[in-house]
C-alpha cells in the first residue's frame, strides 16, 4: 500500500479485488464495472467504465502488464484490446484515494423512465449544495441520497445492498435471467431536445424501463423484436453522436458492426468495426499487430489484423 499500487491477476473478477484492496485499506479504491462477477482480464483490456471512473479512468490508471505476446515476448505496452496481441497474466493498478464517505443518489425519473444515477466521492450534504447550484432541474433530494463507504457503494450499484461484502467473492453470482444487447455510441456534444424527444418515444413504445445503450429483455421473450428494436434506436442516434467514425466501445462488443470467420484477417473489412473501437489508432494497432503476431494467432471475430 506505500506505493498505493496493488497486483491484479487476470483471472480474478472485480469483485474479488474490490474485496482484497478494501481488506487493506478503507481510503483506497479501484474503479472499475459495477458487476462484481465480470473478470478483470477482458474489462480493463478493454477500457473500463463506472461511477467515478471518469475522473479516475483506470486507462490512465494501469502500469505495466505481465503478458505473453504472439512471439512469446514480455509486454509491457498499455490500452491495447484485449484478445488481439497475447495474453496478459496480470497489472499493477494505480489505486484511487477514497474518503471515508461516498453518496449514492438515484432521484425521481427525468424523463421517460430515464433515472439519473450517480455516486460521489464525498458526504449528501456537499454534493446536495453542488448539485442545487449547477444542475437544479434535477431537483435533487436529501431523500435521494444515500451515504456509505465506497466499498458499501460497489454493492449498490450492482443491487446487493445489505448483502455481507464477501458477496463480491462469488464468482459464480446469478442474475435475474435475461437476455441482453449492447450497443454504443460516443455522445460528444450535448443532445438537443429532438434527440431526447426521440429516444423518449421509443422507450415508451418498447414499453423499456431499460436503458437503451444495452437493452434487456426476459429470457423467452421474442429475440427478433428486441433485436430491431436496438439497431432501431441505434439508427436514430446516428445524427447525434460521434461521426467520421461513428465510435463505439470495445467493451459492449456489438457484431452489428462486421465480424470475421475463423481464420480470416481482411483489413478492409476489420475497419468495420475497428475504426469504431480504437478511432485513429486502428491502423497502427494493426501494424503492431503484425509486428508481435503476425500469424494472427490471437484473433477472434473482431480482433485486430496484421498489416504492413
Ligand atoms: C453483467 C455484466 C456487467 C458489465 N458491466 C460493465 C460495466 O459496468 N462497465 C464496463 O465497462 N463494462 C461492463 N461490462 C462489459 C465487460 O467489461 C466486458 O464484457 C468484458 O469484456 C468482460 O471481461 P471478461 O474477462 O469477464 O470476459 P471474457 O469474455 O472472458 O473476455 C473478454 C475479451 O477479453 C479477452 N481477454 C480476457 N482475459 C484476457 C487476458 N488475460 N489477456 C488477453 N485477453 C483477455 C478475451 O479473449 C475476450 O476477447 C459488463 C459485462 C457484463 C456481462
């Protein structure tokens, strides 16, 4: 803990090092996905997203890995996608101060069924006097509110509160039964009002208390429809959100965007869907790519091509 870094193996799930850092220490965190059961090797490969992760992105937040390329090197490079250049056998994260207090808020619907969720690093009272000051038409409440340990807050977001923390150590957790689609956009200016009117209506129309970004449906549930619906929802965003080109993330994996078979490695047509994940970056990651496996040895329906 002097260093504030702590080793995370690739096997392990974010439950299991949200446990062992908050055994150590009640001032430290890790901010990472709000499920306790998703593995750490494919989520901070991939990016990472939650409550406060934006200002403590853990992207910003990764040292050196210990891994094995497709030559069989030590990798010590960072933000790659996971499943394309090796295997990564674990980090040295760069732990985030927590105070002894975070909140956790969910108010009244804004609109639609939209909720605004949202966890702060400090106690109601200071977040209350902020938020009535910046965004009032939120209408935020001291009922709204709920403060805990930042540790306690990794149970709420991922709906066991009051459940002992050693739940977090269950690998083999269960959710209700669903079935779920992920698509993502990237929306880099604020959405005018048509956008929301639009998303409102077809949130009513699905009769969706879900968000749109992944939609979940009851298992047996008709598969098509909800399928439609989605792709629908995505079409319509289109105008609102990043374009040229239009970004999507890795890990929402969305095979709407393109896919390879077994075996094959077309650039062409893996910018489909790379250009969306890695931006600007995809024809160097490319390139990389074929200079530590060109054999494509690590390569799965979207993974990263070699070119020269
Ligand atoms: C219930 C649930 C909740 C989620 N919540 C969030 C969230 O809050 N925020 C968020 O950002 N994302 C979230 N996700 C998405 C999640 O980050 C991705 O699904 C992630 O890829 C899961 O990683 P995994 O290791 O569990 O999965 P896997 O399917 O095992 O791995 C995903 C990919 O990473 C590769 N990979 C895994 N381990 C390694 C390794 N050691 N070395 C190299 N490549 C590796 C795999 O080959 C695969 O291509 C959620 C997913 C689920 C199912």
């Amino acid at each position: 803990m002097d260093d504030e870094t702590a080793w995370v193996q690739a096997g392990a799930t974010l439950g299991e090092l949200y446990h062992n850092i908050a055994n150590k220490s009640d001032s430290h965190a890790f901010p990472a996905g709000l499920c306790p059961s998703v593995g750490v090797g494919g989520h901070i490969s991939g990016g990472g997203i939650r409550p406060s992760g934006r200002k403590n992105h853990e992207c910003e937040r990764r040292d050196p890995r210990q891994g094995i390329d497709g030559r069989g090197s030590f990798l010590g490079h960072q933000r790659r996608g996971g499943a394309s250049f090796g295997i990564i056998l674990a980090w040295r994260v760069q732990l985030v101060r927590v105070p002894p207090l975070a909140t956790n808020t969910q108010n009244k619907p804004i609109f639609a069924r939209v909720y605004f969720n949202s966890l702060f690093l400090g106690n109601a009272k200071d977040l209350l006097e902020l938020m009535n000051t910046n965004f009032p038409e939120l209408g935020l409440q001291e009922a709204d509110c709920e403060e805990m340990s930042w540790i306690n807050s990794t149970l709420y977001f991922s709906s066991y509160t009051n459940q002992p923390l050693e739940i977090l150590l269950n690998r083999t957790m269960k959710y209700k039964v669903n079935s779920m689609k992920g698509k993502s956009d990237f929306a880099t200016v604020p959405l005018p009002k048509s956008a929301y009117h639009g998303i409102n209506e077809r949130l009513v129309k699905e009769n969706s208390e879900r968000e749109f970004v992944q939609h979940i449906w009851d298992e047996g549930e008709k598969e098509k429809k909800h399928l439609k619906w989605s792709r629908e929802m995505y079409d319509f965003m289109e105008p609102y959100v990043s374009s040229s080109p239009q970004r999507a993330y890795l890990n929402y994996r969305d095979l709407d965007l393109g896919f390879q078979k077994k075996g094959e490695r077309s650039y062409s047509r893996a910018i489909g869907w790379g250009e969306k994940y890695f931006n600007g970056n995809f024809e160097r990651l490319a390139k990389v790519k074929k200079m530590v496996d060109q054999d494509h040895f690590f390569g799965d329906m979207q993974s990263i091509p070699p070119i020269s």
